[in-house]
C-alpha cells in the first residue's frame, strides 16, 4: 500500500512507536530478493539493479540499528548465483566488493564475510578478509555478509571441520561417531559463537528460504515481503519487526 507522503511519514512514526523494546530480534536475516525483476520491470540493465539493491543496505542497517537489532546477516551471493553468466558474476562482484568496502569504511560495523570464499575470485576474497580484519574491534553492528554463501554447504563445511579437529586430535571414527551431537555443528558454523537468526526477512515475494541459514534458521520466524529489494522500505521493514513481535515464539516447545 502506497500512501501519500504526509500521511505516509505519520504511519511510519505511529509503527515505530508501537514497538516494544523487549519484543526485537537481536539477529536478523534478510535474503536480498528481486534486483534483476526491479531493473527488468524498470527497462534497466540487471548491473543497475544489483547496484541499486547494494545501495540499499545503507538504509536497512541504519533501520535495524535505529530498532535495537545486534547481528544482520545480508545474503548477497549465493554458491548457486556463481554459475550466472559472466558478464553478469563480474559486475555483481564488483558491486559487491564495493558494498563491503563501504561498509569497512563507515566505521560502525563489524563486517564478518560468511560463506565459501575459496569459491570467489582471489580479489574478491582480499576484499572480505580486509573489510574483516579492518572492523575486527568495531563494536557497532554486526553484519556478515553472506557472500559464495549455501546452506548445505555450510553444514558439509562444519561436519568437515569437525572431522578433520578430532582426526588431528587422533580420535578413532568409532569415537567420532560416538561421540557426535549436534552442537558440534553449531561449534563449527560460518556464524559461530553469534545468537541464531531470529527473524528472517525475504524481499520480492518468493516464499522459500533457498538454502539460506538453514541450521540457524530452525526457530526463525519469517517475513515474506512482495517488495522488490531495491524498493523495500523502512516502513516495510518496521512491519516485519512489528509482525516478529506479534508473535508467540514457542521454539519447538
């Protein structure tokens, strides 16, 4: 619903308002849905629609800052994207490895890059590693940047890291497979030692996680919004928070 612009400005306030400070998610996923359809629907290039949604990112973690959230992790590159066509990888990754720069630079971030980076271009790798190493003390937001990122293989990934901790250790695959639980997983995840995703927040209508923090999402609320991510708005993002609130989190009990 698109409201006119005066009354528009006093529906956002009224829903920020509404807000209670005990009832917002401390992390926050969003998959970044839609940047090809947006530029598509508007007779742009998809370069001018990945663009535009990195520009975004700016606004949503001054949204999530504004509301109390503590980690957001921005799905922007799936290990499934990598096997778009060149000229379409090679500008996005551009895009992406000055969105990460970017946020280094503002100062107010703790940038932490997940996902399997041997899949990326060396130079895109040293962007993530820098941006990493530069916010490593900022205690500003966290955001991790979901980048050569896939569900399943972050779970093969950490099953592996555990396998090769205890081999190391010389443990037997008798005592391995004794002695195996789940919070070895979790122990051995992209995103380690943070709280789970509390809310996740896909944009463009689509109604499926794909593969998205598939481990870390299994008490998640979701958020669906029709909003091409280049056009998702405060007040959309508020309405998620808003509808996270409403809701009575069970976690399987």
């Amino acid at each position: 619903m698109r409201l006119p612009h005066p009354l528009y400005g006093l529906y956002e306030r009224r829903l920020r308002g509404s807000l209670s400070p005990d009832r917002v998610p401390r992390h926050v996923g969003v998959i970044l849905d839609g940047n090809r359809r947006w530029a598509r629907a508007l007779g742009q290039s998809t370069a001018t629609g990945h663009q535009r949604g990195a520009d975004k990112i700016a606004d949503l973690l001054e949204w999530s800052e504004d509301v109390g959230v503590e980690v957001v992790t921005l799905w922007m590159l799936s290990t499934d994207n990598m096997a778009r066509p060149a000229e379409e990888l090679e500008p996005l990754l551009a895009i992406i490895e000055d969105a990460v720069r970017s946020l280094a630079a503002s100062g107010r971030h703790r940038v932490q890059a997940v996902g399997s980076l041997e899949l990326l271009p060396q130079h895109t790798q040293d962007v993530l590693r820098e941006a990493e190493r530069a916010t490593a003390d900022v205690q500003g937001l966290h955001v991790n940047v979901a980048v050569g990122y896939g569900g399943r293989r972050e779970i093969a990934d950490a099953v592996r890291a555990f396998l090769r901790e205890h081999a190391d250790a010389g443990s037997s695959l008798d005592e391995l497979a004794e002695a195996f639980d789940v919070e070895h997983i979790a122990q051995h995840l992209y995103t380690k030692g943070q709280p789970d995703p509390d809310l996740v927040i896909r944009t463009s209508g689509e109604q499926r996680l794909g593969g998205f923090l598939l481990w870390q999402s299994a008490h998640s609320e979701f958020y669906f919004c029709e909003a091409y991510w280049p056009d998702f708005r405060r007040v959309d993002f508020l309405r998620a928070v808003r509808a996270y609130g409403d809701r009575e989190r069970r976690m399987g009990r």
